[in-house]
C-alpha cells in the first residue's frame, strides 16, 4: 500500500519540482536580459551625452575664438589645462562622429 502511494506521488512531486526549477530559470533569464536593455539604454544616453559634449566644445572654441587664437588652438590649450590638473580629456577617438557611429552598432 505504501508503495503504490511512493509511486504514485514520487512523479507528481517530481513534476512540481521541475515547474519550480524551470520558473526560476525563466525568471532569471528574464531579470537578466532586462538588465541588460537597462545597460544599453544607459550606454545609449552616454554616448549621446558624449556626442553633445562635443559639438559645445566646438561651438565654445568658435565662440572664445578670435583673430589670435583659432577654435584649434583653444581647443588644445584647454585640454592642455585639464591634463595638467590631473583630469580626463576625451582621446583622441571620441567624437560626436564616433559616438553616433557607436550607437547606431548597438541599435
């Protein structure tokens, strides 16, 4: 008699435990892969706010610009500055350009 109530329970019990693993390996996949839209949509915005930065920077440098300096040559002396204080300057590589070209990959 207690066998076949083993038997009869054991694939019932086996079945609740494999809908239990399978809705936690769903529920993971699903957190996760929102996680990672979250991250895409914050690197979207960076680089966006990277490529704004650089079109200021472009028209502060024509602004400050005069018939002395060129919108180049306040550009490096700033940066210049920066470096010298110890703080980041954008390399070489960022630019409004790049960084549109970096989000149209991701999109």
């Amino acid at each position: 008699m207690q066998i076949e109530y083993f038997t009869a329970l054991l694939p019932g019990g086996c079945a609740i435990a494999g809908s239990a693993i399978t809705g936690w390996f769903t529920y993971s996949a699903t957190a996760s892969q929102n996680k990672s839209e979250r991250y895409k949509r914050e690197l979207i915005r960076a680089y966006k706010d990277i490529a704004a930065f650089h079109r200021l920077e472009e028209r502060y440098t024509q602004a400050l610009s005069s018939d002395a300096k060129t919108a180049e040559s306040w550009k490096r002396e700033v940066r210049k500055s920066l470096r010298l204080d110890r703080f980041d300057t954008p390399s070489d590589g960022a630019t409004a350009n790049g960084a549109l070209a970096r989000i149209s990959e991701i999109e």
